[in-house]
C-alpha cells in the first residue's frame, strides 16, 4: 500500500515531547452505519492506539472500489463484507492469510478453508419478506407465503428489492433463487416478479425501511432489520417464504499490502472474540462462535430451518455473469444512485 511521507507524518501524535505515532486502519465495510461506533469503541477498549477509519457503503459499491483499487490497495482490513465477495477477493489475490487467535472456537462453516484461512466470518444474515399489515390491507392485499406468490398481478407496484448490483442482500436474492429453482427457472421467475417491482434500491435494509414507515406495503429485505423494525413499533409482519431464504454472512479479512499487518491482526483478532460475537448478536441470530447466540425480539420462527444450503462458491465464481445479465434485463427501474 503506497502512502506519501506526509500522509505518514501527518498520521503521528506527538505527546510531552516524545513521538508516538498512532496507528491508523482504513477499513472499508458495509456493516449498519449504526453500529460502527460501538464497535469501534470496543476495539478501542484493548487497542486505543489504533484508530479505525471506516469507509462504508453498501456490499456491491465496496466490492466494485475493492477490485477497482487492485493495483494500489487504500484499504488495510475488510470488516463485515459478504463472505461471497471475499471469496471474489480471494479468488484475485487480494486478501492476506492470517489465522486469528481463537478461530477454533467459531462454527468451521465461518472459516475459509484451508491451515491459514484468507477470512473470518462473524455473523449470518438471512433473506425474508416485510409485509406492511396496515397498508396492505388498504390495499386488498393478501400476504404471500412464497417467492412465486410474488408474482402473483395483486401485487403489481407494490413490491420493493435491493438492486443486487449494489447490495449484497440483493445478490444473495438472486444467487439463492438461481440455486432454488435452476438457472433457466431463476430468470423466469424473476421476469415475473420484475413486472411488480416498483423499483430497485441500492441499499439492502431500505426496502424493510420503506415497508416499515408505510411507502410500500412489500419489502424484499432480510429479517434483523424486519425484527428492528418491528420492535420500534412498525405494523410488520416478517414472512419466511416456503420455498427456503438465501443467506450470506458477514466476514472479516486482511487486505494484502497493508502497511499495517500487526494492527490488521489485531482487528479481525477482535473480530472474532466472545465479547464481539455478544455485539453481533444485537443485530443478528446467527453468529459465528456456537453457544452465543441469544434470541432476537421478533425474529420470525422456522428462519433458520428455512437457509438454505448456500453454494458460496457458485456465487462468487458467477457473480460477475449473474450481475451483468440482471442489470441487461432488469436495471431500468432501479432508483438513482446517490
């Protein structure tokens, strides 16, 4: 990683006449923007000489400004990315192996393969439906019990999904009905369901936002935020559609070419604690060391019967193909980019 002599000078502290240089991290991540300070804090707690610059945005952007700056790394660690984008960046010699203390304790299926994993999963994050009661009602509405009901012409207009260009919930979507219904069988059902899409955001959690306050009585989004949602108030109900839900978990990695390794190792150490597990557990019911997790307020039941056998390596190994071809059929309703 290329930083100017000024960039380094500029990022020491000097204190009671003695140079100490606190070490910055530039760590991009597509984690809640919520609930980056807290985690922040907690590294801090052990590691206050380590300043964490966070830049995020959502899945899709920060795997694009990843790959984008292949030949001159600006990122020192990957917080909280979809794990099927790490693959990706693996797959490009983009991540430094490092096996973190404790990585034994977590779930095998959190852990890149091999003696010295590449990345570190922290948690899971699960697909569902957000149904608006009150305004689908208004509506005539009745609620779907599948993905195929979703096509069904009484909800034309009212249905709202995350551009998975952009958001990583989106591509684990369209990556999971691939896998659910086949290729060809995929693409059909998502020509049906694009004629009632109102439009395609670019961010994952906004569809259950926008069904919460009422915008849309219809939301493909993921459950945590449905269970948010629901606890601040919102008239939703969180649908697990029969046919099984795609998944994705959020995953931890070092960028190779930081010139801070021993920093880097000391965050994604962090990363997986006990301690780090409790914070995600706040947010999400699955997380990576077993014996952890507690229940979440208003997290639907059968969820996670319902995940699916996800083929990580398919995603990642398509992704690129399976992008292209949804922006060529279904790109023109999705909304502007900020």
């Amino acid at each position: 990683m290329k930083k100017t002599w000024m960039a380094s000078l500029l990022a020491g502290v000097f204190a009671t006449g003695t140079a100490f240089a606190e070490t910055e991290l530039t760590v991009y991540t597509a984690v809640e923007a919520e609930d980056l300070s807290r985690y922040a804090a907690a590294f801090n707690e052990k590691h206050p000489d380590i300043k964490i610059n966070w830049v995020r945005d959502s899945t899709g952007i920060i795997t694009a400004k990843l790959l984008a700056e292949r030949d001159n790394p600006q990122a020192d660690v990957v917080w909280g990315l979809a794990a099927t984008s790490l693959l990706l960046l693996k797959s490009e010699g983009m991540l430094e192996a490092y096996k973190p203390a404790g990585v034994e304790k977590l779930d095998p299926k959190f852990v890149d393969s091999g003696d010295t994993p590449t990345w570190v999963g922290m948690d899971a994050w699960v697909a569902s439906v957000c149904y608006n009661t009150v305004e689908a009602g208004k509506l005539g509405l009745t609620p779907p019990k599948s993905w195929k009901d979703l096509t069904d012409p009484q909800y034309k207009g009212h249905v709202i999904m995350p551009n998975p260009n952009s958001s990583g919930t989106g591509f684990l979507d369209v990556s999971s009905w691939l896998q659910m219904f086949g290729e060809e069988g995929g693409w059909n059902y998502m020509d049906g369901l694009h004629q009632n899409i109102a439009r395609y955001t670019h961010s994952g959690s906004k569809p259950c936002k926008l069904a919460a306050a009422g915008e849309i009585p219809i939301g493909i989004s993921f459950a945590f935020r449905g269970a948010k949602s629901k606890a601040a108030g919102a008239p939703l109900d969180i649908i697990v559609p029969s046919e099984g839900v795609g998944w994705d978990m959020e995953a931890t990695a070092i960028v190779a070419g930081t010139d801070a390794p021993e920093a880097a190792q000391k965050l994604v150490d962090f990363s997986i604690t006990k301690g780090a597990m409790e914070m995600y557990n706040k947010g999400y019911a699955v997380v990576a060391m077993p014996g952890v997790a507690k229940p979440v307020e208003h997290f639907p039941e059968g969820l996670l019967d319902a995940m699916i056998k996800n083929d990580f390596e398919y995603a990642a190994n398509n992704r690129a193909a399976i992008l292209k071809e949804w922006a060529k059929r279904y790109d023109g309703k999705s909304e502007p980019k900020n």
